[in-house]
C-alpha cells in the first residue's frame, strides 16, 4: 500500500501473512497470498507488488494496534479519520 518495510512474513499450509511496518504507528497487515516475494527487514515500495494470489486476499491497517477502519488517499498518501 505504501513504503515500508517487512515486519513479519508468516506461511501456513502455502498461505503467506505478511506485516508491514510503514511508521513507528502505521502498519499493514496482507494474508492470503499464494508467494510472498519478500523476506523479513526487507524494504517495501508502493510502486512493487509484495507477493501474488490467484485468490481473494486480506488487507488491514493499523495505528498501533487499533485496525484503521476509515480512511483516505490524498497525494498517494493514507489519512485515517479518527
């Protein structure tokens, strides 16, 4: 969704979940990819797919820990509304 870097990359059963740390705060979570093209500390762009599926995928976002629910995309950026 935008920069940042791989937090985490979990696969069960060929499914991959990745975690994406874009700020101390922001960061995304992605499940349901059949590759995950990248590993864990490696750095994320927005212009470049992180992975691929053939299937529905799972995107979230968060501030903290608290899922992001409302938002918007203003100059390629996310603003979540509060």
């Amino acid at each position: 969704p935008c920069d940042g870097t791989v937090e985490n990359v979990i696969e069960n059963d060929g499914v991959y979940t990745v975690t994406i740390k874009h700020s101390e705060n922001f960061s995304t979570v992605i499940s349901g990819l059949e590759l995950c093209y990248l590993n864990k500390n490696e750095n994320v762009y927005a212009s470049l797919p992180i992975g691929y599926s053939s299937n529905e995928i799972n995107v979230s976002m968060f501030d903290s820990d608290k899922a992001i629910t409302s938002y918007v995309i203003n100059d390629n950026q996310i603003l979540w509304l509060t």
